[in-house]
C-alpha cells in the first residue's frame, strides 16, 4: 500500500490493516488519527512514539493472537494477513523435529516461568539462533523480561508496518 493510500483509506479499513501489525485498539485508533503521514517513515517515526506507552494490559492482549514459536496457530484464530506475517517471520525456522522439540519444550517452561507466551521477532533468525534466546531469556527478572517483550513486540509491529507501506 502507498503512503498516499494509507492516508486515504477509510478509518474502519486503517484501523483493521494497523490491528493486522498488532491487536492494540490504542495504538490503531492513534495512528488512524494521526494522518496523513507526509512519508512512510514519517509513520513509522509516530507508530514507533505511540507504542513506547503500551501497557502490559495491552501487551498481553496482544501476545494472544500470536502463536508460539514453531507453531502455526495461535490461542485466537489469525487473519490471513496475520497467517502471511506469521509465516514470513519464522521461514527460517527449521524442520528438524529434534530442534522443534527442544523448542515447544521452551515454549512450555517460558509459558509456567513467565505466564504467557514466549515471543521473539524472528525474521531473519534460525531456529538455533531462536533456540539460543530462548534458553538465555528463561533465567531473566520478570520485570526485564517483559521490557524485552514489549520491545520486540513493537519490533515485530513496525517489522509489519514497514513491510506493507511504500513512499508514494
């Protein structure tokens, strides 16, 4: 999509596409609000200010539309867009049964260390590279690791954001 059409779209439309990059209802709404955007990266700049304020509230809603690493579904059904996002992200992660082992089983004592999901922007990683932070993020503080995912959640959202808008 062109800045230009991202600025033209209805709000409902907007709105829905923003929510594809990540489910913060604030955060859309915001961005919706804020156009027109004279740049792609003058979107960026702004969605980037916007999600420094996101609540762990927020957060947590949103890591339920994500799926776990290695998995291709997650708590709540995803959009197609959200499918494409998902499977462009992890392509890189391996097929190898013994590694996706080892990965679910991190999943899962991530999941009863932390209480929610393990999550990591994992385009351009391997799944050893994906294993390895696993692993090292297991023994962090609660508080330093929901810092870690709040920002690779905003890592992950911009990631999307970038991917599908285009200077005019």
């Amino acid at each position: 999509m062109l800045i230009s059409e991202f600025n033209q779209a209805p709000l409902s439309t907007i709105k829905v596409f923003l929510l594809h990059c990540v489910h913060i209802e604030r955060w859309a709404d915001e961005i919706s609000r804020h156009r027109p955007f004279t740049s792609n990266e003058a979107l960026i700049t702004f969605a980037n200010q916007q999600a420094q304020s996101w609540s762990w509230d927020e957060i947590l809603t949103a890591l339920n539309t994500h799926p776990r690493i290695g998995e291709k579904n997650a708590k709540q059904k995803l959009s197609e867009k959200e499918e494409i996002f998902s499977k462009k992200e992890q392509a890189l992660i391996s097929q190898d049964q013994e590694i996706l082992d080892e990965i679910f089983r991190g999943n899962l004592a991530y999941e009863k260390r932390f209480g929610y999901i393990f999550l990591i922007k994992a385009f351009g990683l391997s799944s050893e590279e994906i294993l390895t932070a696993l692993n090292y993020r297991l023994v962090n503080d609660p508080e330093i690791e929901q810092r870690i995912v709040h920002q690779q959640l905003l890592e992950i959202a911009l990631l999307r954001l970038t991917q599908e808008i285009q200077n005019d």
